[in-house]
C-alpha cells in the first residue's frame, strides 16, 4: 500500500506539473501573440491619430490647419480663428473601410464626413446680397458692418450640415513595425472641406 500511495502521490506530482506547465505555457503564448498591437490596428492608428485631434477639436490642431494669412483675414473681421475652426468643423468625423495589405503596402479607404466652404460661402454670398438689396445695412458704420458680417458668418458656419464625401484611398509604408502615412490626407482633408 506504502507503495501504492507513493506511487498515486508521484503521478498526481507529475499532473499537477503538467498542468502548471501548460497553463504556464498558454499564458506566455497569450503574453507573445498579445506583445503589440496588430498591423491592421498600427495602421488604423497611424490614419486616425491626426484625425481624432480634429475630431476633438484639440485647439493647437484647429488653428494648426489655417495659413498665417487665413488666421489674419479671420480675425480681421472680428473673428477668433479657434472659434471659427470649432464651428467650421462641428460634426467632423470619419470612417475607415477594410485594410488591405500588400506585404509592407497597405490602402485603407477614408470617408471623412464635414461641412464645406462652398455651401457656407454660398450661403454668405446670398445673405450679404439680401442685405444690400433691402437696405438693412445702408446706414451702418464700418464697425458695425463689421460685426454683421462676423457674426453671419459663424451664423451660417453652425448652420452648416456636415456632408459625407466620397471615400479617398489613404496608402501606407510600413518602416520596421510602424505604418507610415503616404497619401496627403491633409490635402484630402482640404478638399473634402472645400466642397
């Protein structure tokens, strides 16, 4: 029986082992497959980062996207360019569609989803012709004209529907593990806000 025992003992040793090996095993295979984020994942990131600081309308990155020149012309009217941009890009988002990738190529398509420059400065065109037309501002300083034409302008910006645009291919390098933007998406971005 002694032996018996000390034989049951030394195979339940044994098992137990075992199964401290395995589950040791499947931790550390979870912990490899599990050390990083997949491409798929690293190029969504490297597409949406600049994106999601739009989106959230991170101020350095609103006034990021105005020229010197657009910053001067907006606050010339009375504007804070900021506040322009926050209004301009109210309701901006995005959506990406599937990932293909081609060794260290890849192209995700991009449909960003904001109001445009036409509509807005179409509807100023038509606002501004109105009021000359009636007279409503014949008798006004140039300071108040001034103030008119600022605040018709963030008016019309917040009216503004956001629009989907037609989705844009965005191409990707990939340089050791990280995917590197190729395509302007800037210019892109640009675009799809101008109309």
């Amino acid at each position: 029986m002694n032996s018996e025992a000390l034989d049951f003992k030394s195979i339940s040793i044994r098992v137990v082992c075992i199964t401290a090996i395995a589950i040791a095993t499947g931790f550390l295979l979870l912990a490899l497959t599990g050390c990083g984020p997949s491409n798929e994942e690293r190029i969504e990131q490297a597409v949406s980062q600049p994106l999601e600081a739009i989106k959230a309308k991170d101020e350095a990155t609103l006034t990021s996207l105005l020229s010197d020149d657009a910053k001067q012309q907006i606050s010339d009217i009375g504007i804070d360019p900021a506040s322009y941009m926050s209004a301009y890009l109210d309701g901006f988002d995005y959506a990406l569609g599937p990932i293909t990738i081609n060794k260290d190529t890849a192209t995700v398509d991009l449909t960003i989803t904001c109001k445009t420059t036409d509509s807005i400065f179409s509807a100023l065109q038509q606002k501004a012709t109105e009021d000359f037309e009636s007279g409503a501002s014949a008798n006004n300083t140039e300071e108040q004209t001034k103030s008119e034409v600022a605040e018709n302008t963030l008016d019309l910006i917040n009216a503004a529907p956001p629009v989907q645009h037609d989705p844009i291919t965005v191409t990707l390098h990939k340089v050791d593990k990280s995917w590197i933007v190729e395509s302007d998406i800037n210019g892109a971005l640009l675009k799809a806000l101008q109309g």
